[in-house]
C-alpha cells in the first residue's frame, strides 16, 4: 500500500510539472504580412508596408472573435519594427500578460518623412480592411482601439477624432509630434453623444521637445469639454517610457476595457477589402 501510494504521490508531481511547463510554454505569436499600398503609390510615397499582428495564445484554439489595438510606432526609419527594438520576447510577454487577451496591429506608417493624409488614408482603406477580414476580428468601434507613442500617440489622437465611427479609445504614451496638438478644434466639433470617445495618456513631467506642456494642454482641453480622460503623471523623461511602465498602462487599460474573446465572428460579419473603401459585408 505504501508503494502503491508512493506511486501515486510521484505521478501526481509528474502531471503537475508537465501542466506548469504546458502553461509556461504557451505564447501567443506575431505574424507579419506586407501591403503593397495602392494609396501611397498614388502619392509617391514608399507603397511597400509591413503590418506585424498579434495573435493571443488561445486564438487557434478558439472560434471567438476578438477586440483589437491599432498600435502606431515613434518617429523612426524601423515602421513597425520599432516595436520590435525593445526585444521580441519582452514584447511577446507583454502581449501575453495582458488582463484579456485582444489581437495587436502594428502598421509601419512610414519612416522619416510622414505625408500625415496619406497615412491616414492607407491605414483606414487598406490596413484595417486588410486584417479585419483576415482575422477573427470584431468590426464594431466598441471593440477597437488606437494607441501611439510619441509621434504615433500624437497620430491616435488625430485618426481617432477624424474617424471616430471607427475607435471608442485612444490611448497616448509620451505623445506628441510636429502638430503640436492643434487638435482643439477637432475635439469641440467631435459629437461625443454619438461617438463617445475615451482617452488615456500617460506622460513623464519632464519630457523634452515640450511634450510635457502638449500633454497638459490636451488633457486640460478633453476636460474642459467633459471628455472622459485618464491621465497618468510620473516624474520621468521622454526617453524613460518603458522604465515609467507608461507602455504597459495603456496596454492594460486598453486590455481590462476591451479585452475578451466573445461570439464567433459570423455574427458579426467582416470587412471586405475595396480599393478606398471598407465596409462590412452583409
């Protein structure tokens, strides 16, 4: 009996280490595709762009559809891959230690010179047509998001107010950019009734190129006009981002806010693609 319950003991621990090491091992993964982008061609701008997505761990092994991040890099000549300069496996189990899971887009929206039109236009008409009817995304504005940093937070704020039928969130980390936030007047003709749109920023105190200032005024202006508005405040540098956690604030607010899986895609439809056109199929 002594051995028989030995026996049992060993092959409970044995079943126990091989179930921590299964959840351990499991990660979700990034799948990159290029767009060759009929609208940037037109404008003579570099028409070849890859778009990195993130698929949570449970996506092949599950029917739902799910919320979606449009993630908009820095000012840098890398596109997408900026995200990528922080180290694949760090970004992967940021991802992967999300609240809920939601799938990640990258788009590469352009390298140093941006024609801010342009790449709003590829974005919106061939971006998002693109991977919403590839992935089991749910096409509604309740479910997506966009998000940037830098720069890219500067461009969120702006797609988001252009394209509000399209986003319920947009999420700012050190955001800012050569627009110097004129978006007041987008924000006062923005019909929060119909679309309401929520923000999240998170900025250090002493950032350079006056980013701290931008930041304070943008969210003194989404306050004024009862704007719903998160800000998080540190003491930190433009540069100290990721040490300040700023990344991960926005991630996980995004994440707890819409994250999920829910009912198969089917019920929803997806888009289809049309040169300079989205829309959802019937």
């Amino acid at each position: 009996m002594k051995r028989c319950a030995l026996l049992v003991h060993i092959l409970v621990i044995w079943l126990t280490t091989l179930t921590m090491q299964s959840v351990a091992l499991a990660e979700g993964r990034f799948e990159h595709h290029q767009i060759a982008s009929k609208i940037l061609a037109d404008a003579g701008q570099p028409a070849d762009r890859e778009v990195t997505i993130y698929l949570p761990e449970e996506y092949d092994d599950s029917e739902l559809a799910y919320p979606v991040l449009y993630l908009i890099h820095a000012h840098s000549d890398m596109g997408n891959r900026t995200w990528f300069a922080y180290g694949e496996d760090s970004l992967l189990s940021l991802f992967d230690e999300l609240p809920a899971p939601l799938i990640i887009v990258m788009p590469s929206m352009g390298k140093t010179v941006r024609v801010v039109e342009f790449e709003e236009a590829h974005l919106i008409q061939e971006v998002i047509p693109f991977v919403e009817g590839k992935y089991r995304i749910i096409p509604h504005r309740e479910w997506r998001a966009i998000a940037g940093h830098s720069r890219g937070g500067e461009d969120a704020f702006y797609i988001a107010l252009s394209h509000p039928e399209l986003f319920s969130i947009a999420g700012g980390i050190s955001a800012g950019g050569p627009r110097a936030l004129p978006l007041r007047a987008q924000v006062e003709a923005h019909n929060q009734e119909l679309y309401p749109l929520q923000f999240w920023l998170a900025y250090g105190l002493n950032e350079e190129f006056d980013l701290t200032t931008e930041n304070l005024r943008f969210v003194s202006i989404l306050k004024e006009l009862g704007i719903p508005c998160i800000n998080v405040e540190d003491d930190g540098t433009h540069g100290e981002f990721m040490a300040k956690g700023r990344h991960t604030g926005c991630l996980e607010f995004i994440s707890k806010t819409l994250g999920g899986g829910v009912v198969s895609v089917e019920t929803y439809g997806k888009y289809v693609k049309t040169w300079g056109d989205a829309k959802l199929s019937e």
